[in-house]
C-alpha cells in the first residue's frame, strides 16, 4: 500500500506536486508556531487570541510568498540539494523576522523566545520533510541500480559518484583511496576501503563492478593495481580522461571498458611540448594517410599546436570525410583558427604529391600511409610494396621538389629482421629516405619506429573485447607469442617529437619497456571484465582461450634494432639507431628492378629482390599472394602486344 502511495505521488503533475508542497508547509509552519507559543507558556492545550490568530496567520503566508521568491517551489524533492537547504534556511529567519514584526504591527502578545522556537521548530519541519521524501525516494530507486565501487577517492571520484546518485543505472557504494590512511572514513555518506581491502569492500558492500575515477595526477603504480584488480570477481571499468571532460566530448558519468593505457599497466611516454610546438606553430603541414589509426591521431595533435594550414591527404573517401568533420568540430571549438583543407589522393601518384603540396606550400610532411596488416600484405605483395615502398618514395620526391623542409616516415618494429612482406618493405622504405637523405640536404628525413599500437584498426584490444562480448572463444596465434605495445597517442607524439629532433636520415625508436605475452594480455582482459578463463583447470569458466597458429609472416617477437648499440637523444625515452644504409645509386637501381617486378606482377621476382636488398627478410613460409598462389603459382596477364603471357 505504501508503495502504491508513493507511486501515484511521484506521477502527478508538477502543478500538483507544488500545490501539495504549499499544503503541507502550510500545515507544518503553523504547526510551529502553535508549538513555539505552546513551548512558551508551558501548555499543551494553548489556544491564540484573536491577534495572535492573525500574526500567525499572517506570518505562515509571508513565510509561503518567501520560499516562492526563493524557488523552493521549484526544486525536485528527489534531487534536493544543499541549495534547497540553504532557501529553507534564508525564508525561515525572514519568517521569524515577520512573526516579531506582525506582533507589533497587530499589537499582539508575542514573548521574545517565541520566534527563536518558533524558527528551529519551522526549519526542522520544513527542511527535515523534504530531506526524508528524498531519502525515501532515493532508497526505493536504489534498490533497482547496481551498486558500484569507484577505485580513487579525490576530486574525480567524487564527481563520479555525484553523477551516478543522480543517474538510474548505478549507485555509488564506496570509494577505494590509494592512500592507506584514508582507510575506514568516510565521504559524504560513502564508506572508504584502502586498496588493500578492495576484496573486502566488495563483499560488504554488495557491488556488481568497480568504476577506475584515478587522477591523472596521482602518483599510482599502475602495474600493481592492475594485478590487483584483475583478481576480482566483478568487471572493472573506467570513466573519461580529464582532458575528455574539459574539452566536452564525454560526461564524467560515460561509464566504459578499460582505457588502452590500463591494459598496458604502464605510465604513457611524455613528449617534450615545447620542442615539439615550435617545430609546429603557424607551419603548413601535410598529412599522408590522414584517415588511418596512426594519421587521424597525428592530425589532432598536430591541430592543437596550430599550424597555419594542416593538409590531410588519404585515397579513402570516407576516411578522409570523417577526420575533416571531426577536425573542423575541434578547430572550431577551441578556436584554433587553423586552415584545414581534405585531398583525395594517393601517395603513389607522384605529381599529385608534389602539386598538393606546392599548392599549400608544405613545410613538413607527416607520412602515415602504408599497408601494415601482415597477413593481407602477404596475400597481396605487389600491392604493399607499391604502396609502402614506392608510395613512401614518390611522396619523398614530390617533398623534395616542393621544397619541403621536413619529411617524417612512420615505420614499424616490423621492419627489423623481417619475416613479412610488410616488414620487408617499411625497412626498404627507410632505406629509400636514408638514399635520399646522403643524395641531398634541402629536405630533412627521419624515420620512427614502434612496436603494436594499441586500438588501431587491426589491434588485438578491440578483437578481443569483442570475442568477449560473444562469449568466446578469444584467438590467439602462438601461446608464446609476445609485442611490445603504445598507444595511438604514444605514437603519434614520438612521430611529432622525432619530427622536431631529425637531422637527416635518422631512424628514431622509443624505449617502450618490457614487452607484453598476447595470451597474457587475453588473460587479462578476461579477468578484468569480471569473467573466468575456460581452461582444463576450470572447465566451468567463461571464455575459452584457443591457438590458431602463426599467420604467414608472422613471427613469435618482434625487434625494435638490428643494432645492439642505440645512442641516446634529448628525449629520455627516445634512443636512436645505428643501422646499415644504402648508397642512392644502389637504392635506385634496386627500385628499378622492383618496378619492373610489380609491372610484370612476378610476386617471386619481388619477393628474392627484398632478400637481396639487405633489408635482412627472411620469410618462414613461401609467398602466400592470392593471386599469385591461385593457379599453381602463375598469373596471366597480356603484353604490350596484347598476348597472353603465362609467368611461372
């Protein structure tokens, strides 16, 4: 019955809640003055004279238009606040002010401590009604939300917790400090646990999940709270940067799966700002491969530095249309002022290249643009030496004739000791730079490599988290298979900071620590999202765990020097090796013959051309082009003649 009751309150009209909230303060105003006067002289059974009658009365009505005035009317009983509290307040000393001022206006007998009385009687009546509906009300809803636990109790903790009691999915029901003393207090209402006590905490407090709401500057050892939260039986999820908050794309509330930089359990590599925007601000800049994982990031981060015109160029229509519309948002936002333009191109097409960019007048060309999915480049091998090797070259010549001052590559931990087509032609491709770069000085050439970059299209995060969400399996190729990992950011500010560092034909790699086991990383995510591991150990887990074997090309780890003897740079996190180059002589007759290779389409001659050209490839499987491999290893093309020529 009492929830029918509420029920039918909580759905009538806002009118009629408001005239039930005048009713009712009515009621309980002149019930405290009744009470005060009563208090007063000692007498359960006081009845007013007819004076008293009208102070009285007049003082419930001035009270009434005084809360109008202070909006009380208009605040909803269930997300009361500390501003309500403070309108309650303010109308019931004006109140009590009145009821002084109407005794003797009306001449009636009003003692002094009447007033006091009365005031403590009105506040607590008015106040404590609305503060136990709201209770009432927040309780019955509570009962249906799930209760959570939010892992970091500062500023953004706290917010969170804010935003979720207002919302209808979770409740706040406890925080975790990183700090041990702040163990057994209390915030708001909330119980804190230290992290040591997290298991406890869950137990206690009944919660379905933990919400990660650290401060971005908390000194947390991230490894270690990722071990620990990975033992839990709950999934652990995480809300928005800060810097998401401040630039109003996402609410502090936007509850989602574990950032990337969670995973990786380590603190992101910083770049040297300063140095990086003076290499930027108010230049003209082009990007190759604008739409990409790498390319998109890049042009953001690149914005915000404010060059004077950023060119994004990529041969994929929608690619290109969805970075121009999310740049122009943010240029237009923060009030950067940047001149975007968007160009549909390839970077094969040497005389667009250098047209583009006399037209914008490029100072420095970021080249993102390259196949970098190895099994897709094994099964296409004409087409990923076209683009990774001849785009990368052509792109170069059309910099160095547009008088670009800066030519930046990015290439791949991939490209050392190759055992991939993919690999081979990003270390051919840096080969080409460091030729051009001995061949001449107008243009500066540097090249950054890294290992796996995490949630770019491809990762293994994102597949995961998906095969996840089926319920498994999760696939891996090798149990033991291991890669060094960054995220897209990470990436995208060495590629900006080695930009600015570059001398001329220089290859840059970031000291990336300690590499990551993919199964481990499975393992992780599995825990993390509060699920078991199916295994012959645990037959009643979750989510199976199955190896497919190495994909052609692929190999158990990657390398990010062919050197052991890397020298450092200015960046504390960014070494630069000591490699082999080519002279451009040999670089160009090599390109030759590769052109000739990819007009003839001989996947073969191609592929013994990367084993000659000192990139050290080295493949542990044939040549898996699908073309090539579709008729016995031959293709059928026609001549300049129009004949039919059969290559073997």
């Amino acid at each position: 019955m009492r929830n029918k009751l509420v029920n039918r309150i909580l759905h009538l009209s806002r009118p009629k809640k408001r005239v039930i909230s005048v009713a009712t303060d009515l009621v309980l105003l002149s019930l405290a003055i009744w009470a005060a006067f009563a208090l007063r002289f000692e007498s359960s059974a006081w009845l007013p004279s007819e004076r008293q009658l009208w102070v009285s009365s007049a003082t419930v009505a001035v009270t009434i238009a005084a809360f109008v005035k202070l909006g009380l009317y208009r605040a909803v009983i269930r997300y009361i606040s500390e501003h309500a509290f403070l309108a309650i307040l303010v109308g019931v000393a004006f109140s009590s002010i009145a009821l002084i001022v109407l005794g003797f206006v009306f001449q009636a007998l009003v003692p002094r401590s009447v007033p006091v009385i009365y005031g403590a009687f009105a506040f607590v009546l008015v106040a404590g009604t609305r503060f136990a509906v709201r209770a009432v009300v927040r309780r019955r809803g509570d009962r249906s939300k799930d209760g959570v636990l939010i892992v970091g109790a500062g500023l953004k903790g706290m917010q969170l917790a804010s935003a979720l009691s207002q919302g209808v999915e979770y409740r706040p029901a406890g925080f975790i400090s990183m700090v041990d003393a702040n163990h057994k207090s209390m915030i708001g209402n909330l119980p804190v646990y230290s992290l040591e006590f997290i298991d406890k905490a869950i137990r206690e407090l009944d919660v379905s999940r933990v919400l990660l709401a650290i401060e971005e500057s908390d000194p947390v050892n991230r490894k270690e709270l990722m071990r620990t939260l990975e033992g839990l039986a709950v999934p652990v999820q995480t809300v928005p940067s800060m810097s998401e908050l401040v630039a109003g794309v996402a609410r502090i509330n936007d509850i989602r799966d574990l950032e990337i930089e969670d995973l990786l359990g380590r603190d992101p590599v910083r770049p040297d700002t300063a140095t990086v925007s003076q290499s930027l601000y108010g230049k003209s800049v082009m990007v190759t491969g604008a739409g990409g994982s790498i390319g998109s990031e890049l042009c953001r981060q690149i914005l915000r530095h404010k060059p004077r015109t950023l060119v994004l160029f990529e041969q994929s229509e929608f690619s290109l249309y969805s970075i121009e519309r999310e740049l122009q948002s943010i240029n237009q936002i923060e009030g950067l002022d940047v001149s975007l333009h968007a160009v549909l191109g390839s970077v094969i097409h040497r005389r667009r290249c250098e047209t583009v960019m006399r037209a914008f007048g490029i100072q420095a060309v970021y080249h993102a643009a390259a196949y970098k999915h190895v099994p897709l480049v094994e099964h296409n091998v004409i087409e990923g030496i076209q683009n990774n090797v001849f785009g990368t070259w052509h792109t170069a010549e059309a910099a160095i004739a547009a008088g670009v001052e800066r030519f930046v590559l990015i290439s791949t931990d991939k490209a050392v000791r190759p055992t991939n087509v993919m690999g081979a032609s990003k270390r051919l491709a840096e080969l080409v730079l460091q030729g051009l770069a001995q061949r001449q000085s107008k243009t500066v050439f540097s090249m950054v490599r890294f290992g796996n970059v995490l949630g770019s299209s491809g990762s293994v995060v994102p597949l995961f988290r998906d095969q996840i969400r089926d319920g498994g399996p999760i696939t891996v190729t090798h149990p033991d298979i291991i890669r060094y990992f960054m995220t897209i950011p990470e990436a995208s500010q060495l590629v900006l900071q080695a930009g600015s560092m570059g001398q001329g034909g220089e290859v840059f790699v970031l000291d990336m620590g300690e590499p990551v086991k993919i199964a481990d990383l499975a393992r992780k995510m599995i825990h993390l999202m509060g699920l078991d591991e199916k295994s012959e150990e645990c037959p009643e887990g979750d989510i199976e765990i199955i190896y497919t074997g190495l994909r052609p090309g692929e190999k158990l780890y990657e390398e990010l020097l062919i050197g052991d003897n890397p020298q450092g740079t200015a960046h504390p996190r960014i070494m630069m090796a000591r490699e082999v180059s080519l002279p451009w002589e040999e670089v160009n007759e090599l390109l030759g013959k590769f052109a000739r290779a990819s007009q003839m389409f001989d996947c073969a001659a191609a592929v013994e051309l990367l084993k000659e050209a000192r990139t050290g490839y080295s493949p542990n499987d044939e040549v898996a082009d699908l073309v090539w491999c579709s008729d016995g290893k031959s293709a059928i093309y026609g001549d300049d003649q129009g004949k039919v020529v059969h290559l073997k």
